[in-house]
C-alpha cells in the first residue's frame, strides 16, 4: 500500500509543514510501504515551485530511507517533464508517478511518444498513471502493454480508469516484471484477486496501519479477512470521493485531529452533510474525533 500523501494548510492557507511532518511520521509508523509524493490528492496544481521543492525535501528528510518516495512528475507539455527529469535534483527519489497528459486530449500515438520520451530522460522506475476521469483521454490496455514491453524502468501502471476488463486485459498479459496498482481505495480488493499488487491509496492517509493489513492479506491469499475489511470500509470510500478529493480525507483528517480542514481554490472542503457522515461512520469505526 503506498499513500497519496495529502497537503496539510495552515487558516491562512500557507502549506502546514509541522503537520505534515506528523503525517509522514504516521505513514512511516503504520505499515504504509510507501509515499506517493505531490500526485493529484496533494492538490499540486495549487502549489508553487518553491512549495513543492520544500514539500520534497521535509518528506524526504523525515522518511530517512526508511520506506521508498515516489514523486509525481507530470504534465500535458513532454518537454517540459523532459526538462525536469534532466534539471531537478531527485536525491531520495526512488521512482517518479507521471500521470497520461490532461487536456491536450493526445491519441494512443502521443500517449507511447510521451512516455518513451520520458522513459528515454531518466533511469529512475517509472510508473504509468491511467485516470481517463481528470484527463479527459483513457489509455488502452493495448498502449499499456506496449510501453511496459519496451521500457524496462515502466515497471507498473496505476489504474483508476474504473475498467475492471481493462485493468484484467493488462494484468492478464503484461510482462512479468511489470504491476498493475489499483488508483481507487474502493475496487482494490476486487482487482487484488485478478492479480493487482496493491494499491495508491487516498484512505491510507487516514488508516494506514487497517488498509495496508487489507493489502498484505489479499496478498497473502486471505481473501476472507481482507474481505472483511474492505466491507468495512465501503461507505468510506464514497463519502471520500462525494464532494472531490482530497475533500474527503482531510475532513476525516482534520476529526482526527491531524490537521486543519483546509483547502486551496478552486476546491473546497466537504458539504456540511457529508461532513457529518463522515464523522458518524468514523464513529462506527471506534475513531476518536
């Protein structure tokens, strides 16, 4: 289970990096196996050059090689990637998450040509981010495969296109050295019993130590208990999601006393409703706030 670690902000929406460092202490403590750091529930597009490097390094020195650091290294213009990946100091960097280009829309032609440019700039592990929901274009099993057959250092692909076919399409026929991750909390369990590795997990930043024991039992064979605790979890995983991410778990977050329930424009914290959802299923679940 690696985690999309969140942002913490300060009342005047400064980033929080005393919380932040409790938080990436928890992860550290509570069986995460690694951060996914500055992806799409970091709120990244909100954040300044200088923010994100000091996001960087304060994660980096917290962590102390103690888990693996995957940065999100994405975006709709190749060569600027192409750029970053020549120019950016990626000490303490163990793989990068570089997302299908937003926006632009690109053919399963421009989506290989993005990568295999990507894939050409540096030797750090590459893992393939699918989610056809923010982006605007889905790439295909077929363009999947093509790129992990010819890239030794793509060595997975996260999926949150929601095609469980797709998702078994690839798993199916992919290369041995290559994983496909689940991108959504609420289909790992399913995808897990095709064949699916784990998961980058938006819930994990709330409850490491209970959705990295569902992914190691799953793992392990045991479906029954992972099961049970994935069922557990159902009515999280929607209410997380309701309102957009990372609404959701920084209003579980902040119950939980880890942070403040703020977030940068253009998004917004949870409806009033689902914030009380939240904290009733939170409740259920023994979890003081």
């Amino acid at each position: 289970m690696g985690v999309a670690l969140i942002t913490p902000f300060k009342e005047d929406e400064s980033v929080d990096y005393e919380a932040l460092g409790k938080l990436v202490e928890y992860q550290v403590q509570n069986g995460t196996d690694y951060l996914v750091v500055l992806g799409t529930t970091a709120e990244t597009p909100t954040l300044t050059e200088d923010e994100k490097r000091n996001i960087i390094d304060l994660v980096v020195s917290h962590v102390r090689g103690r888990i693996p650091i995957v940065l999100g290294v994405g975006g709709n213009c190749t060569r600027a990637i192409v750029e970053k990946l020549r120019t950016d100091n990626f000490e303490g960097i163990d793989a990068i998450l570089s997302v299908v280009p937003y926006y632009n829309k690109p053919s399963q032609e421009g989506i290989y040509q993005h990568y295999k440019a990507i894939a050409s700039e540096t030797k750090l592990p590459i893992v393939l981010y699918n989610v056809p929901g923010r982006t605007g274009v889905n790439m295909t099993a077929e363009t999947t495969l093509r790129i992990a057959r010819e890239f030794d250092n793509v060595i997975a692909v996260k999926e949150a296109s929601g095609n469980i076919t797709q998702m078994d399409d690839i798993i199916k026929n992919k290369p041995a050295r290559f994983n496909v991750i689940s991108g959504d909390d609420g289909i790992t369990f399913p995808l897990m019993t095709l064949g699916a590795v784990g998961v980058i997990s938006v819930i994990g930043n709330a409850f490491p130590r209970e959705f990295s024991r569902m992914v190691r039992l799953a793992l392990a064979g045991d479906y029954e208990n992972a099961r049970t605790i994935h069922h557990s979890f159902t009515e999280l995983f929607s209410l997380l999601f309701v309102d957009g991410n990372p609404a959701g778990v920084k209003s579980m977050l902040s119950m939980m006393g880890f942070i403040e329930n703020r977030l940068r424009l253009p998004l917004v914290p949870t409806r009033i409703v689902t914030y009380e959802k939240i904290r009733d299923v939170l409740r259920q679940l023994s979890i003081k706030c």
